[in-house]
C-alpha cells in the first residue's frame, strides 16, 4: 500500500510540477487569458442557440395512451370495432403487459360521444424490456397503419399531472373576428394541423374540433308556445329528461344503492323525429305536444362548443417528433401560425406548454441574480469590488461544459438543466475562491501578484481535484439512470458533471491569470489613491489674507 501512495504521491507532483509551469506562462501573458475568457463566452453563445431548450423532459412512466376519433356520426359501435382492433394488434407485442379500451369517451381531449374512443397501454417494468417509450410508440402506429377506418393517436401521460391530459403541446385556435363561423373555424383547424404535420418538429397534431356532425336545430316558436301557455324553460327541461335522462333520486336495496333516472321509453326516442311526438305539461295541466311549437332542421356542426378567454375556440394537440425539443414544437408552432392564420384568427397556449411559454427568461434572471449574490458576498469579504470578478468570470467554463455534455448526450436545456446551472455558480465558485483567497493570504506576506497566484494554484490543486472529481463520481448514477425519472436525472446529473468537468480543467488555467489581471489593477488604482494622498499632504500651504 505504501507503494501505491508513493508511486500517487510521485505522479502528483510531477503533475503539479507541470501545472506550475503553465500557470507561470499563461498568466503571465494577459493576452491568452482574455483569449480564453472570450472564447468560452462566445462558446457558450454558440452552443446555446443550437442546443434544444425544453420544459419539464417527458418521462417513460411505462404507460401510453390511446386516442381514437372515428368519422362524425360513428356509431358507438363502430367505434368498439376500431378500438378491438387496435387491442388485437397491440397485443403482439411482448413489452405489452395489459391494454384497455373504452367507447365514448376520449382522455386526451376530454370530450365524450359516439365517435370517440380511448385506450391505455400498460408497459412491462423497464428492467424487463430494452425500448423506450418513443420506440414503442413506433412500433404501435406501424402496427395499427392498416387500421384506416379511424384516427389513432399514441401520446404519455402528461409529466406534471394536471397540466394537460397528454404529453406534447397544447394550444387553443381563436376566433377573434366575431362571427362565430363554425365551419370557417373547423377549415381553419384542419389546415393549421396538415401545416403542422408537414414540419419535421412535429410528429404529429389532432384537434376533437369537427365542424362535420350531423346533428338537428331545434327552432322553437315562442308565440305558439305562450298561446298554449307553455314556458321555454319547461319545454327545455322537459325535452332534456326525456331524451337524455335526469337523476332524481336513489334507494337502498339488499345492501346496495340504486339510482332512480327518469327518461323517455328508448322506442320513443329512436328516431329524432321521434322528438316532435313527446308532451309536455302547460301551465293549465294540460299536455301540448312539442310539434306544436318546435320545428327541427337538419344541419352540420360541432358536437360541442369551446371557448377560450371568451372567444370561440378550436383545441389543437400534438406530440414532438424524435430528436426535437418541445421549445422546437412551439418555435415551429409559431412559424406555421404565421403563415397559415388569416386575419381576424390567432392561437393561445395552454396546459404546460402555456407554462413553458410564461416561464421564457426567468432562468437567465435568475441566474443573473445568483450571481449578483455572490459578488456582493464576495466583494464584502474582499472589501474589493475587483477581487471577486475572477470568481464570476471563471463560471462560464462550466456553463459550456454543461451545455456541450448536454448537446453531446442528445439532451435538452430544460429546468432540471438549469437547476444544475445554479448548483455550478456555488461550487465551481468554491474553487475560485480557494486559489483566490490563498493567494490574497500570500499578497499580504509581502509576495508579487504574479508569485502570489502561482503558490495559491499548486498550494489548492489537490483539494480542488479532490473534491472536483469525488463530486462527479457521485453524479454517474445520475447520467446512466434509467427506469421512472430518468430524464429528470439524466439532464441534471449530465449538466452538472459536465460543467464541473470542464469548469474545473480550464478554471485552474483561467483563475490565476484573472486573479494576476485584476489585483495588478487594483494594486495601481491603490497606489494612486496613495500619490494623490502624498501629494495633497505635501502640497505647500498658500497664505491666507483678510485683504
């Protein structure tokens, strides 16, 4: 054992030994200092702007889901059928442990009729299978491609329960013009979606508008109706029972409770014109049937009516394509609006990707203010507002090592990133103020600045190292993480692994050349507060007169 530490201990010092001789050279030399500073600043510009920015990373949480929305006017049915047939299919798969459906209900848009449909796809545990759930997702719409009498989408369950039904980007199309030209809107919609699904950062976009159900206008005549002496609202509440049931009561029955629905005989509500022969009860008791009053016509339209910050409003939803960003999916969202809305029509976010959108720059500022923080602590400490700049301007080598570790693993600049961002100003800046505050320590015993900051480098490389390396270590499990979570921890282990890596490497090259740039200054703007100060003590006294 004391061999090794020998053999350590020898490698070490030759290492320092080396480390002493570059530090002498590049500090010495302002130049390649500011070169450095400069090049990492401009490196960290360029890597940013092409690195893909995100939210909250979506996570394999080993559940899909399934949305299906058959022709307007399918049957419950023929919706049954589709979603059979997608369960058949999935089941081919050996990383499906269980599958579900449901007719009439869509999850993802929150809507129920005829014509939708929905389903969720149990994954085996991720220890038991090798795909991801994109990779799945991929193989699911290559099965169910042959399935053409329906639209299938395949999304994860949002990250954040709450914001959304499903993973990817949310938005709202408005109708701001006054109109309320339902059609217009659903031609508008479904141009917008073919736009979006012809740009490569969108995998694919639906929309549960549909301006296209059949469905019966129901003209009421109000004179007639007061002639017969026959409210609105009772001729409303009335035809709403019958035909689609209302709750008035329950009972207890062999230890079970029942509900009492009130709602017309179904072979008297089969047909619509089965409406026109229902009564309802006027105020002199008497039943006047609805056909005396109430005319139906036949017409196209949504099934149900949104609105939006009080415009009408038309969902559009979409995930993001393989190797694109959700901040990708809203730049390309923008794009397409632009070019595709015409006047009077423009969209609003929602869900999470309306968070993404609100959040914009708050991680800049905040950021900003973690480091105003930390030189006014500084400058307090050094009682120097110079002193504390080579503490700052070391820390956009970690930002680039973050960026670049993040780029070179085919990860996003999301929030989990940008915490790794804040937790480098701390401990990247433990290593400036390490070889700072020694050679301050030696400045004051009487050392040039030059010799000051070679003894703090070689005197805290060890340390530095020490803790530098032992802290990566601990972040491994981090960027290999796998299973819940894992893209959670795999952006801020790699974020923070990478910035220190690099932070570390070039910080002990750039500190001390910093640290020699900025005491020479203020070691000059000291002395010349102290001439100024000579020489007003020995300027000679001019001789006042009373005169």
């Amino acid at each position: 054992m004391q061999r090794f530490y020998a053999k350590f201990n020898k490698g070490y010092d030759g290492l320092a030994n080396r480390y002493q001789g570059l530090i002498g050279y590049v500090a010495g030399r302002k130049l390649i200092t500011l070169g450095l500073l400069l090049l990492f600043f401009v490196g960290t510009w360029g890597i940013q702007a092409i690195l893909p920015s995100g939210f909250i990373p979506a996570e394999d949480q080993g559940v899909i889901y399934i949305d299906v929305t058959t022709p307007a006017g399918a049957t419950v049915e023929r919706t049954e059928q589709v979603l059979d047939a997608i369960q058949q299919q999935t089941r081919e798969l050996e990383v499906v442990e269980a599958i579900s459906t449901l007719a009439g209900y869509s999850m993802v848009n929150g809507v129920s009729g005829a014509s939708y449909g929905m389903g969720m796809i149990s994954l085996k545990p991720w220890h038991k299978r090798d795909e991801g759930v994109d990779e799945i997702i991929r193989q699911l719409q290559e099965k169910t491609s042959g399935i053409t009498d329906a639209r299938i989408e395949f999304s994860t369950p949002p990250t954040v329960p709450g914001f959304g039904n499903a993973s990817g980007f949310d938005l709202r199309i408005l109708d701001r013009t006054g109109g309320d030209d339902l059609q217009r809107l659903g031609q508008l919609s479904q141009e917008f979606i073919q736009a979006l699904e012809e740009a490569p950062e969108i995998r694919s976009a639906y929309t549960n508008y549909d301006a296209n159900f059949p469905q019966y206008l129901i003209h009421v005549d109000q004179e007639m109706a007061a002639k017969k002496g026959v409210t609105i609202q009772n001729a409303m509440g009335t035809l709403e029972t019958l035909m689609g049931g209302r709750l008035t009561s329950d009972f207890l029955r062999f230890g079970q409770m029942y509900d009492v629905m009130v709602q017309a005989h179904p072979d008297y509500r089969a047909k619509p014109e089965d409406l026109l022969h229902l009564h309802v009860k006027n105020n002199k008791g008497e039943m006047v049937p609805l056909s005396t009053f109430v005319r139906l016509e036949r017409m196209y339209g949504p099934e149900q009516l949104t609105r939006y910050n009080m415009y009408t409003a038309a969902r559009i939803g979409g995930t993001v394509a393989p190797g694109y960003s959700t901040g990708d999916a809203i730049e390309a969202v923008q794009r397409v609006a632009s070019q595709t809305l015409p006047r009077g029509f423009g969209f609003d976010w929602a869900g999470m990707t309306r968070e993404e959108v609100k959040s914009g720059d708050q991680a800049l500022w905040i950021f900003l203010i973690c480091l105003l923080f930390v030189y006014l602590l500084l400058a307090a400490q050094y009682e120097s507002f110079l002193l504390p700049l080579p503490v700052i301007l070391s820390l956009p080598t970690g930002i680039f090592g973050a960026f670049l570790a993040l780029q070179l693993f085919g990860l996003q600049n999301n929030i989990y990133a940008q915490v790794a961002l804040i937790m480098l100003i701390g401990i990247l800046g433990k290593n400036a103020i390490l070889i700072i505050e020694f050679a301050i320590q030696r400045r004051q015993e009487g050392l040039s600045v030059m010799q000051a900051a070679l003894e703090g480098s070689v005197a805290r490389l060890r340390p530095i190292l020490m803790t530098s390396f032992a802290f990566i270590a601990g972040l491994i499990p981090l960027c290999i993480a796998t299973g819940a979570g894992a893209m959670g921890n795999r952006s801020i282990g790699t974020a923070a692994a990478g910035g220190m890596l690099i932070g570390t490497i070039f910080g002990l090259i750039l500190i001390p050349g910093l640290y020699v740039i900025f005491a020479q200054m203020g070691s000059r703007a000291e002395q010349t507060r102290k001439d100024k100060q000579e020489k007003a003590i020995n300027a000679p006294e001019i001789p006042f007169s009373n005169n």
